[in-house]
C-alpha cells in the first residue's frame, strides 16, 4: 500500500462484520484486508476481531443466541467496523439484516462504520450506499466514508481499491476515530 499513516490511533479497535451466509468467503476475505489495512493506517497495535455471521446463523432467529450476543458485543464495542456483504438481489444478505436487526435504537452509537459490498456485477455500485449506509446510520453509527464497493474481478488485487478509497475518505475516517463525541458514546 502506498499511504502513509494518517494518523496515530494505537488503542483502535477495529472489527470486521461478515454478513456473508457462506463461512470463510471471499467477502469476509476482501473485510479483513480493508480492515487490517485501516487499522495499520490509523496507527492501530490492536489485532482485526471478526465476526462471522455464518459461524451461528442458525442461532440468530431462536428465541435465544449466546453466540449472537457475544457478537452483538463484540461489534458495539468497535471503534472501527467493517460492515461486508455480498450483494443478493440488489442489497445486503439478510442474514445481514437479521443480526443488525437484533440492536435496539442507538445501538451501534459511537462505531464508526465502513459500508464495504462485494459485487459481480459493477452495476450494483450503490448497493452499499443506497441500502447498506442508512441502516448503519439509523443504528446509530457514523459513516464518514463513502461505502466500498469490490467488483469479483478486482479481489485478485485489492491494494489499488483500497489506496483509492483511503485516498478518497481515510482523513474523514481518522477524524471520525479521534471525534471526542464518540469517545463519550462508546463510554
């Protein structure tokens, strides 16, 4: 990667959410090299946490799911998360909406989130946009990024999609982390 850090950051905690339904997928891939690399840009010393919807998706509709609540945790604890999820007919997967769904009002206050839709079709560009950011921000979280989005062909390469969005949004992002209002959120 060719950026240099913005900015030092060491206690971040940075979190990958995979709403993929299938384990180890390209999509949770793709999650944990955008967030490993924005941990490494925001000056971060703590490791990449991943949750794995796929790992408990049967638990996520019971009437109870320890796994899903720990997780529930996990990711309302994150200073940065990474959202991902393949794109299933022009949106996010429901497995996605099925966890989120899980949060009262506010309940990923104080999580700055990053939107990232992994795609075939370069025409579902806006997915994480127009359907992926509004649930997040009605969560609760802060979005100062635009989402983004991978084209299958470009997960053989993803340093360049990643340079780009940095370039783009990685000052906005590293303010976001800094913001003392969010501090106080997630306290």
């Amino acid at each position: 990667m060719s950026h240099q850090t913005s900015s030092q950051h060491p206690g971040t905690r940075v979190v990958v959410l995979s709403g993929n339904p299938r384990p180890g997928s390209r999509t949770r891939a793709a999650a944990v090299h955008v967030a490993r690399e924005t941990a490494r840009l925001l000056g971060s010393d703590q490791p990449v946490e991943t949750v794995e919807l796929a790992d408990f998706a049967a638990e996520i509709l019971a009437d109870t799911h320890p796994s899903a609540d720990a997780a529930l945790r996990t990711v309302a604890d994150a200073h940065v998360l990474v959202v991902a999820t393949p794109v299933y007919k022009a949106s996010y997967t429901g497995l996605l909406k099925a966890f989120l769904d899980l949060y009262g009002p506010g309940g990923l206050s104080g999580v700055v989130a990053v939107p990232l839709v992994v795609s075939g079709n370069p025409a579902h560009a806006l997915v994480g946009e127009v359907h992926l950011r509004p649930l997040l921000v009605e969560l609760g979280a802060v979005v100062p990024t635009r989402a983004l989005t991978i084209i299958e062909s470009q997960l053989a390469d993803l340093d360049p999609v990643v340079d780009r969005w940095w370039a783009e949004g990685g000052r906005a992002l590293g303010a976001q982390v800094a913001a003392p209002e969010l501090a106080e959120a997630r306290a």
